[in-house]
C-alpha cells in the first residue's frame, strides 16, 4: 500500500469534495453515451410562457367585462318582447270591451239582456221559468262539504257506520 504524505493528503479531500460538489447530482454527471441526444431543456420546465399566460389573462378579464352587459342586453330583450305581448293582450281585451259598449248602445240588444237575465215579460206574455238548468232544487238538504282534517276524516266515518 501506498503512504501518501500527511500534508498532500487534505489538500487531495478539498479537490475531490469540490469536484463532487455542484448542483446535479451524481447521475447526471457521467459522461453521456456515444451519439446521445443533447437535452435542452431540463423535465418539468414545459408548461406557458409569460406572454401566453398574460395573453390568457387579458382574455379572460375581456370575456368576464363583456359577459354582464351581454347578460342584461339579452334580460332587456327579453323583458321587451314579454312587454310587447301584454300590449298586444291588453288592446285586443280594449277592442273586445268597445265592442260590448256597442252592442249595449243598441235598444234591441238591452231589451234581450233585460228578459234573459231579469225574467221580464211584455203585458200578456205567460212567464215561463225553466228548472232544467243547471241547479235543479229537489228539496233535499245540501251535501255536506268533504273533509279537510284527519279529524273530520274521522268523525265522518264514524258517522257514516252508525247511520
């Protein structure tokens, strides 16, 4: 075995601690293999320059600021067309009630309402009364109205056994 002499030997540990110190580690210090490709860029570096990220954030402050005008423009429109068709509703309702106006302006027209609805009769006309309508009174009392409670409920069964 060799002797290496003690004063060359700290100075031999201070070059190999800093050939060895440096940023990669040791794996990517050795030497490549023959007709390697160089690597440019190191993995993980990939992703959005700072332009592009600029670019889409400018993009989506424009977007946000149109999208709430564009929002009430389209709420307006539709508040128009709805706004419209009441209109619309509204005159052909005005047009129906002039219509029933005129016809009460003519005297025949009250006469047919006033013996249709009142019963009225000319002198020496026999008043007939219908009783086929819709309400026939037969003398019985009226049903009594269903039950809205789980008492009721109750009550108009027990009722309905005993009777």
């Amino acid at each position: 075995m060799r002797r290496q002499d003690p004063v060359r030997r700290p100075a031999l540990r201070k070059r190999a601690a800093d050939a060895r110190s440096s940023a990669r580690p040791a794996a990517a210090r050795r030497p490549a293999i023959a007709g390697a490709a160089k690597r440019l860029r190191a993995p993980g570096q990939g992703g959005l320059s700072g332009r592009a990220l600029a670019f889409l954030l400018v993009l989506a402050v424009l977007s946000l600021s149109y999208a709430i005008p564009v929002r009430i423009y389209l709420t307006q429109l539709a508040e128009i067309d709805t706004m419209t068709q009441a209109q619309e509703a509204q005159r052909r309702h005005i047009s129906s009630l002039e219509e029933e106006a005129d016809k009460w302006n003519d005297e025949e027209y009250v006469r047919i309402q006033v013996r249709k609805r009142l019963y009225w009769v000319q002198r020496g006309e026999i008043p007939l009364i219908p009783i086929w309508g819709d309400a026939i009174d037969m003398g019985k009392p009226p049903t009594k109205p269903a039950p809205t409670t789980w008492y009721e409920t109750l009550m108009s069964s027990v009722d309905a056994a005993n009777g």
